[in-house]
C-alpha cells in the first residue's frame, strides 16, 4: 500500500544542499567558487545560503564534484565513507521542523510537501509490504553538457545513493533510536572498491537490484519521535513555507500544479489543487490554459510517469499499480495507460524490462 510519493528533484532549489557536499569532497572555498562559476552562478551565491540555483545547474556542480574522485574510487563508497556526516541540519528549516513532527511519516510528508528545500535528485515511493517500510529512488538520466556516458553514470550512481543514505540518517536523527534497517537494495553492481569502506553499515547491502531502496520494519511507520512538539512543528512549517514561496515566485503555474500532483498518491482533485494554490477552479483552468495546458494534461503526465516507473518492477502487480495509482478497477488504469501510450500496460512491460 503507497503511504507517499514525490520528487525531490525539483527544478529549483536553495545553494545550500550543494554547499554541504562540496565539504563532503573537501573543496575549500576557492574550489567551490570555481566549481560553481562553471556552473552559471555568481562567486556571491557562496555568501547567501538561500540563494536559488536550478536542478540542471546542482547536477553539473555533482558531476564536477564526482569527477575529481580518484578513477578507482566509486561514488557508493564516497558516500557511505561519509555517512555520519550527512546529517538532518543539512535540511536547515525543514530538517528542525522534521525533528518536532509527531511521528516519520508527518515528517517525511513534510519533506515531500516542500522538497525544493531537501538538495534531492530523485523520485521517492514510501509503501507497505509484507509488514516493512520500503523507501524507494528512481532517477531519470539526466543530460549534462560536457559529460561522457561514463560520467553520467558515476553521477547517478552518486546522486541515487546520496539521497538514500541521507534519508536513512534523517530517521535516525528523528527517532534517535536504534531503529536499524533491515536492508538496502541498489541498482548497480558491487563497486570494485567495496572492500575499501571505512564505515561499519547497519544492514544488508544487495547489488544489481530493480531499484535503489530501503527497508524498514513496519512500526517504525507510527513511532511516535522524542522531540515531538505540535507548537514548534506548525512554527518551522510556517517558515520552510515561506522559503518554499520564494522559489516558487518565478516558477510557471503548470509547474506548481505538477509538483502538488507529484507529491501526492492517489493525486489531488482539481478542486484540491486550486484550493492548495488558494485559487478558484474557474481562475486556476483559465491560467493553465494561458500556459498552453490544463489540470487533465497535467494529470495524465505525471500519472504515466508513475505508472511506467510501477511496471518497471516485476513484483508490482497490474492490479496493486491500478490501486496504487487510484483507479476504480485494473480496466480503468489499463484503458487509461492504452490512450497515454497506445500499449497495454502488459505489453508495455514486456517491452521495457
């Protein structure tokens, strides 16, 4: 059963996700600048935590920071070396307001309803099977100019395992338990360096697996976390909003609409979304369509995306895809995929496995 769903890779973000990870590499301040003048920013951006900076122009500072790796060291083991310092502070304001929400999934809810402040790179799926928690993270490839097959390859690799572990330690940071997972699956085969780490992990690690996940046993869900607290929760919301705003100022209405799609399973109804975007239904269709689209469109994007990323896994069933998704009845989900791509969702995964 999907309990929450949302991409963290939005197409804004604040500079100070990619700060932290530039001291993760150990670049001083002088590396950092050119690294990120490269980039397209200005040497200030060093000096304004908050300042904005695109999804495309962090992923070109992440493949110029993985590219200065020794060639026989891989970005798993980069990572996981420097787990203990990837730590929930790094999410400023709404890393605090995560640690007083009353239980993982409130705060996990907040981190998906706010995610340009989280530094993410991937598409995240929190569900429950067989009693356990699974957080999953899928990446598109994505396109960085000057950047060979190889590079691409290292930086998704990096970008998958870095938002995996740092989730991982923001719930042992929020429950400040010994609340240990029970494995970790990733999609790429054992790194040659594996035997090299330097960290003592808390679980399982499997290789060449669907998708990159982790496992939890299912009460973690509803853990009620030790600094819980309803007054300063609402307080840090409240400000991790206002920042959120001020990202979303230049963004285009179609956007918007997209990520509240995204961040929720099945997604919100169109009176929902204009309620969200504190707009009339009336107000919100007359805008997208000054965009040259409509909450229908926007709807059928992001329900195929998701659908397709479902029929990836062999284990989803057609039937558990068409309920995750929100439909009446598989007929419904399946007649829905056939117009979107003119295949049937079976002989679409046949194709795509």
């Amino acid at each position: 059963m999907l309990v929450a769903s949302g991409n963290l890779a939005t197409s804004r973000r604040i500079i100070m996700g990619v700060l932290g990870q530039c001291a993760l590499f150990g670049k001083d301040e002088r590396n950092a600048r050119d690294i990120f003048i490269a980039a397209g920013l200005p040497a200030r951006a060093l000096e304004e935590l908050d300042f904005p900076i695109s999804l495309g122009q962090e992923l070109e500072i992440c493949n110029a920071l993985v590219r200065t790796m020794a060639p026989e060291r891989s970005p798993a083991v980069t990572v996981f070396n420097a787990m203990d310092q990837l730590k929930i502070e790094m999410l400023g304001v709404l890393g605090v307001a995560m640690r007083h929400a009353s239980n993982a999934v409130e705060a996990l809810a907040t981190c998906l309803t706010y995610p340009q402040l989280t530094g993410g790179h991937s598409r995240f799926l929190l569900w429950r099977e067989s009693g356990r928690l699974l957080f999953s993270f899928t990446m598109d490839r994505p396109v960085v100019r000057g950047a060979s097959d190889q590079d691409i390859d290292k930086l998704v690799q990096y970008c998958l395992v870095l938002d995996l572990v740092m989730t991982m330690q923001n719930i042992r940071s929020m429950l400040q338990a010994n609340q240990k997972p029970l494995f970790i699956n990733l999609p790429f085969q054992q790194p040659d360096d594996w035997n090299e780490l330097r960290v003592e992990l808390p679980c399982q690690v499997n290789f060449s697996q669907p998708e990159a996940c982790i496992a939890y046993p299912g009460q973690t869900e509803n853990m009620e976390l030790p600094n819980a607290n309803p007054l300063l929760y609402r307080f840090y919301v409240e400000i991790a909003r206002k920042q959120s705003l001020m990202l979303a100022e230049e963004l285009s209405l179609a956007e918007r609409v997209s990520r509240w799609l995204w961040a929720y399973t099945p997604p919100p109804t169109r009176s929902e979304i204009a309620s969200l975007l504190a707009m009339s239904e009336r107000s919100l269709t007359r805008q997208l369509g000054r965009e040259d689209t409509s909450y229908s469109h926007l709807l059928a994007q992001v329900q195929e995306e998701r659908a397709k990323n479902f029929l990836r896994a062999p284990a989803v069933s057609i039937a558990e895809i068409s309920h995750r998704l929100g439909y009446a009845e598989p007929a419904v989900f399946s007649r829905a995929f056939s117009g979107w791509t003119g295949q049937s969702p079976r002989a679409w995964r046949k194709l795509n496995q």
